[in-house]
C-alpha cells in the first residue's frame, strides 16, 4: 500500500461513515475503501443494459443488453 499524504477532508452521517468502515477490509483506509467502490460503479457504468429504479432512487433490477 503507497504512503498517504494528507488530502482532502469529507464530511459524513454516522452512518455512512459506518457503512464505509463495514465495506473496508483490514489495513485499508477510507480513501482504499472509497476508491474501490468508485471502481465498482464506473464498472457498472460500462455495462450494456438497462437499470430499473424506485421511487427511492434504489436499484431494483437490472437486465444485461437492455429490454428487447
């Protein structure tokens, strides 16, 4: 793991600071845990298909190459 020097600070809920640290594997920094997460989504993002949500905003299904 590279050294880290001191960046920019973020501020968040109690929550999801603890939704953070429960994603967060031993030895790994916020910023590890955040950065993975940022990898997963724009992963995702290159996926070819169609992303159903709720009225929530909360993704309820997904279907690979979209509906035909």
């Amino acid at each position: 793991m590279r050294q880290m020097t001191r960046g920019k600070s973020i501020h968040v809920d109690q929550e999801t600071h603890e939704r953070l640290k429960s994603r967060g594997n031993f030895g790994e920094s916020f910023c590890d845990v955040i950065k993975r997460l940022l990898d997963c989504v724009e992963m995702l993002d290159s996926i070819e298909g169609e992303f159903t949500y709720d009225e929530a905003g909360n993704l309820v299904s997904f279907e690979v190459g979209g509906s035909e």
